[in-house]
C-alpha cells in the first residue's frame, strides 16, 4: 500500500519524505486555503520535497477552463498529477489528460458508479472519500471494497487512492481490502506507530539492560 500525505505543509511533508514513508502527496482547495500559501508556488515546492506524485486540483468546474488549468499545473513538475472532481466535465478533462499521458486523480468520489466513470475515462487515480461517507452512516469501506472488486473484475489500472481517512482503522481496513494507496492527514500515519505494549516492552527492556551495567559500543 502507498503512503501519501494529504496536506500542503512542508514541514510534515519533509519529515515524512525523511522517514522514507513518503510515497506521494495529495491536496485540495481547502487544504491549500487552510496553509494560506501560494497555491502555485506551494505545490512547486511540495513537488521538489517529494519524489513520488503530487496532486494539485483545479478550481474551475467548467471542461474549457479545467483544461486550461490542467496544463498550467501539469507544467509545474513531471510528477504532478491533476485532480478533478468528479462531474461529467470533470471527467471529460479527465480523457483528454489521459489521452496525452498526464496523471489524473479523479476527486470526490462516492459511489461504485462513479469509479467506474474515472476508470473508463482513464484516470490515473481514483480517490473515493470514506470518512465522509462514515460521517453519514455510510459504509465509507465497503465503497472501496466494491471498487476494487469492480476494477479487479475488468482489469482497469486506475489505483484506488483511499481519501479522506481520519484513523489508523480506515488505513488497516482499506489495506486488507487490497486498496493500491491511502492518503491522510501525517498525523494519522503517526498514530500507526503507537501501541501501548510496545511502549511498556521497551521500557522493561531498557531497565533491563541498565541493570547489566554494561554497553554495547
Ligand atoms: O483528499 C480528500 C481529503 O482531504 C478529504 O478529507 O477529512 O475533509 O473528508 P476530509
């Protein structure tokens, strides 16, 4: 499963990339307006700290402006990948990008239908939202695990991009399901580290070994 980092903080974004956990970064128009940076310089940036994608959307709903937006962002860096939601001009955008070998993340997704609308239109990525549909008492995972099971059933090699995730569970869940990428807040991927038994081992190991008096080095 990929790793990417659904933010515009470079701070996080390079102490993940520090890691090695950083496998590509996500954002949207409201992630880009919580940062208050410059989108254009903000993603530039981003798109030098990460070696893997970088998603950058586009603001306009319209095919013709989308298009041209789409350009725009896709010259910044070799590995952008536009996003665009996912609406019939969306999608049409979508194709032409495709069609010209430019990485497209298909956002907003949430139901089956949909994926199978980006799939078909070549997209390089699809990123359906389990968090909000949870939000509304939807199963947010069984939408991915029907995605998959679609895309599997055809062949399409559109990578599920399992977004808007809020907990370690949505991460584990979404793995044991086969999904190829899940994007999240750093701080979530951090709190995959957490366990209170490894914490309370260390510490026995640690006194432990001061009790030997002796050193390793
Ligand atoms: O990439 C989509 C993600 O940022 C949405 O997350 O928590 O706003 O539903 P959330």
């Amino acid at each position: 499963m990929k790793f990417f980092a659904d933010t515009a903080d470079t701070a996080a974004i390079q102490d993940l990339e520090d890691s090695g956990l950083l496998d590509g970064v996500t954002t949207n128009p409201s992630i880009i307006a919580k940062s208050g940076a410059n989108f254009l310089e903000r993603i530039a940036e981003i798109a030098k700290i990460c070696k893997g994608p970088v998603s950058a959307e586009v603001a306009a709903t319209d095919f013709d402006t989308m298009m041209k937006e789409a350009d725009k962002l896709a010259a910044i860096a070799d590995n952008i990948v536009v996003k665009l939601p996912l609406t019939e001009d969306g999608l049409k955008v979508c194709k032409k990008l495709s069609d010209k070998n430019v990485m497209t993340n298909v956002t907003l997704c949430f139901s089956a239908g949909q994926a199978l609308l980006a799939a078909k239109a070549g997209a390089t990525y699809i990123s359906p939202f389990v968090g909000r549909l949870d939000d509304i008492s939807h199963d947010g995972l069984q939408l991915i695990e029907d995605i998959v099971t679609i895309y599997d059933n055809y062949g399409f090699e559109t990578e599920v991009l399992v977004a808007s995730v809020r907990h370690p569970m949505h991460i584990i869940d979404a793995a044991k399901i086969g999904a190829d990428v899940m994007t999240c807040p750093p701080s979530v991927i951090k709190q995959l580290y957490k366990h209170p038994l490894t914490d309370k081992g260390l510490a026995a190991f640690v006194d432990d070994w001061a009790k030997t008096g002796q050193s390793i080095l």
